[in-house]
C-alpha cells in the first residue's frame, strides 16, 4: 500500500486536534478529506507531508515511515506560495534545481509541465504579474515537476472565485489522468469533493476522527446537476451539519 | 515632465522667500546669506578646490564604515533572525549597545585612532551598524513562514531553504537597512567632523562658522544634503533594477 496512516493522533498543548486516524490511499488515487472548519483535515495533510509530527501513530510512504519534509510529497499550500523573486519558470525549475539537475533539462521539464497548464507564454513572469487562478497552475506545476509519489493540496482553490475554481478543478482531473498521480485533496467544499474524488474521507469536528469513506462511482466528468451527484452531495452535507450543530 | 516641474514648485517658491528676505536686508547676512553670497562662496570654494578636497575627505569615510559594518552586521543580523541559539546570545549586548548615541563613542575613537580617517569612519561604522543589523534580522525573521515550508516540501535542506528563499525573501528589507543606516552613518559623519576632524564637510562648516562666512556654511550643509539625496537615490535604483517584485503582493 503506497500510503498507509496508522493510529495517527495529534495534539497541540493538550487540545486534541486528530484522534485515531486509520487510512490507506491507493496508487494513482484521487482521494478527498472533507470536514467541517476546525477539524484538523489541514493538520492532517500537514502530517502527510512532514510539515507537523503526529502525536502518537504513524504514516508509511511505500513503507517508509514518514520523518520530515520531502520532494516525494509535493504541496499545493492554500495560501500563494510561489517565490516572488522567482520567475514562472524559474519557480518550476526550484525542486529541479535543488536536485542540481542541469539548466537546460530542468528548463524543458518545466516548460513541459507548463504547456500542461497553458502557461509557457507567461514563463518569463513574475508571480506578481499573474491572477490568483495561473499562481495556484504554476504552484500545482511547480510541485509536480518534481515528479512526486503524492501530491497534497490543502484547499488549493478557495481563495479563486467560482468560474476560476471550476476550471481549476477541471484542469486538475486532466493533470491527474496525464501524470497518473495519487491525489490527496484538502477541502471543505463539499461540492469540490464530489466533482473530483475516487473516495471521500469524512471528518468529525475537532477532534477530527474519521466518520465515514464514500466511494464515488460516478463517471467523469460529472455532472454537477445530475441526480446521483446531488444525493451524494445531500449525504455527505447531512452529515457534516450535525457535525456542526453538535459543537 | 509635469512630475518634474512639480518637484520643482516647493524649493522655487522657498528660493523666493529667502531671496527676498535677504536681498531687502529684512535679515541682516551674519544670519542668514543671500542666494547670491552662497553662489559667490560656492565658486570661491570650487576654484580653490576645496569643496571636493572636503566632500572626498567625508566620503572616503563614510565608503570605509559604511562597508565595514556593512560587511559585518549583514551576516550577523541574517544569523540572529535564523537561529533562536544566535539571538539569545547576542540580544543583551545588542540592546544595551544600540540606544548608545554614535556620537558618545566620539573619545574612544580618538582614543583608539586618533584624528583622521579611522576615527571617522569608526564614528560611521557604530551609525550605520544598529540599523543594518536590526533591519537584516527583522527582514529574515518576517520571511513567510509558507514559502520556507513551500521550499521544504519541494525538497530543501536547510542550508538550500536559507540561500535559495531566506536570502532573496529579505533582500528588500536588507537593502531598506542599508539605506537607513548610510543616512544615519552619514549624519554621524558630518557631526563627528565638527568635533574632532581636520577635514571633511562638517569641519568645512564649523571652519566657516568660525570666520562668520555663512555663506560656506550654506555650502557645505547643501553638499552635504545633495550627496545624501545621490546616494540614497542610487541605492533606491539598484532596489528597482534588483528587486523588481518588491512592495508587490505575492
């Protein structure tokens, strides 16, 4: 099993955050972790990822138990987080570089990864120069050029608005079926889950337990008005509002 | 050219007033000169070559300090924003030295170099130092917290995440410190000159002051004044040549 989570808990001081979480994620699968705000879906990727330590359990990647930050697991943060100081393609080329590959390979990797996305005419941009929906391409570009086992995104489009997250996500699902990576995608919109996901994990309220893993089977691309996507959606939303209510 | 013509409104219509107080002898010229005696004194000290002797003279010290500390506080300050071990060593001395005005270090620095170039540019060095110091290890303290990790989880070790990200990331607030403390190191400078130098633009003043030519004296706090304005606005556009995403949201 390519990602294994074992036992996984977290506390910050003494407040529990994550309680006893227990998942396994598949190769090349697009999986979803949905809970309400506060519930520790973020802590949790963050733990995937090397940036936190859990408190008691563990996580295996092929394996290997997880101790810090890695390029096998690439990050699509929330927040922008492209180097401003960096062109495009010199932000794409930033794990290749660090991999001390040289110039001229890293910069037809990255334009590669960039034609992906529609963006090598802006190769020579500055971040600045670019609307929120091409920095979130570029950050998903720039972690994929590494060539990572998994690819983490914490809300990576909440802060776009609807017409940009729906072509986004849309733009995802095509990477995805390129590059055949195994997804694991953070978000509290429900709706978002259901659009992209193979499976979609549950979450409590805080502490985040696991409540309930929905197989999706419906084809793709799907249809957002379609009677199977909205009862999926009205199930998965029923739960999540007594979530809520109960706290 | 509207810009240019804009910036000029202020100092024309300031040049106005003064010609006319002067020029009616509203105020009598012992305090404060005409337009005209400052262009005289500005020529007197041109042709003697004195003007340039005295601005070389505080120049050369102010290049001398201000790259030495410089070259010290930049590293240091970099350091003490980057490890919590660094900063609980060096912030008591820190704190302590820092509210010490640069000008209180003047008897040591005759003491230490005697008068001439070494005790000026020691003067400038302890001016400039604090605000390159505490702008460099502010400037990496408030580096993004997320880029750092952006970086981490592309695969940077440590030593990468601090020359490939920590370094660019406060390269502005760096170079903010360098013009910060050239303007006070400068000030230091001319300050120091009119106690203890025998050459340089502060003594070219307290000299004028001396034989009552205040005309010189205009001259010289003018130079002094344009030589700031030049050199902060050439740091200012290697900032826009350098850093172009500067003051820019991410």
């Amino acid at each position: 099993m390519p990602l294994k989570i074992e036992g996984l808990s977290k506390k910050f001081k003494d407040r529990p955050i994550l309680q006893d979480i227990n998942l396994q994620v598949e190769d090349g699968e697009f999986l979803c972790i949905v809970g309400p705000s506060g519930c520790g879906k973020t802590t949790l990727l963050r733990i995937i990822a090397g940036l936190e330590k859990p408190t008691t359990g563990r996580i295996l990647a092929d394996g290997r138990p997880i101790k810090g930050p890695g390029a096998d697991r690439g990050f699509v943060f929330q927040q922008y987080t492209l180097f401003p100081w960096r062109t495009v393609l010199e932000n794409v080329t930033f794990g290749l570089e660090l991999k001390e590959l040289e110039k001229d390979e890293r910069e037809k990797i990255a334009i590669d990864y960039l034609k992906l996305v529609g963006l090598e005419d802006f190769k020579d941009a500055y971040p600045y120069e670019l609307s929120g929906g091409m920095k979130q391409r570029v950050a998903i570009v720039r972690a994929l050029a590494n060539n990572p086992r998994f690819l983490l995104m914490d809300e990576p489009f909440a802060a776009l608005d609807i017409q940009t997250r729906n072509l986004l996500q849309r733009e995802l699902l095509y990477i995805w079926d390129k590059t055949n990576e195994t997804i694991i995608f953070v978000t509290h919109n429900v709706d978002e889950a259901v659009f992209l996901a193979d499976r979609i994990v549950v979450l409590s309220a805080r502490p985040g337990r696991i409540l309930k893993i929905f197989k999706v089977e419906i084809d793709r691309i799907r249809d957002r008005l379609s009677k199977e996507f909205l009862t999926l959606r009205g199930e998965i939303l029923k739960i999540l509002e007594k979530e809520v209510k109960l706290r | 050219m509207k810009k240019f013509l804009e910036a000029l409104i202020i100092p024309v219509i300031l040049l106005i007033i003064w010609s006319m107080l002067t020029f009616t002898n509203l105020v009598p010229s012992y305090i404060l000169p005409s337009p005209y005696e400052v262009l005289i004194a500005f020529y007197n000290l041109l042709v003697t070559g004195e003007l340039f002797l005295h601005a070389m003279s505080t120049l050369s010290r102010v290049v001398a300090g201000f790259s030495a500390a410089a070259m010290i506080s930049i590293p240091l300050g970099i350091g003490i924003g980057w490890s919590k071990t660094l900063e609980r060593l060096f912030n008591p001395i820190i704190q302590i030295l820092r509210p010490i005005p640069p000008l209180a270090w003047v008897p040591f620095a005759l003491l230490w170099f005697g008068l001439g170039l070494k005790a000026e540019a020691f003067i400038i060095f302890i001016g400039s130092f604090f605000p390159i110091l505490l702008n460099s290890l502010d400037a990496v303290k408030g580096v993004e917290r997320v880029l750092i990790e952006a970086a981490c989880t592309l695969g940077a070790t440590e030593g990468q995440v601090l020359i490939k990200v920590v370094l660019p990331a406060s390269s502005p607030g760096i170079l903010l410190g360098l013009r910060v403390g050239f303007g006070i190191g400068f000030m230091c400078t001319v300050a120091a000159e009119m106690i203890a130098a025998k050459s340089g633009l502060g003594y070219l003043i307290m000299e004028a002051m001396r034989l009552l030519d205040t005309g010189e004296v205009v001259v010289g706090m003018l130079t002094i004044g344009l030589i700031g304005f030049a050199i902060d606005y050439l740091l200012l556009k290697v900032e826009e040549r350098y850093i172009p995403w500067r003051g820019k949201t991410i």
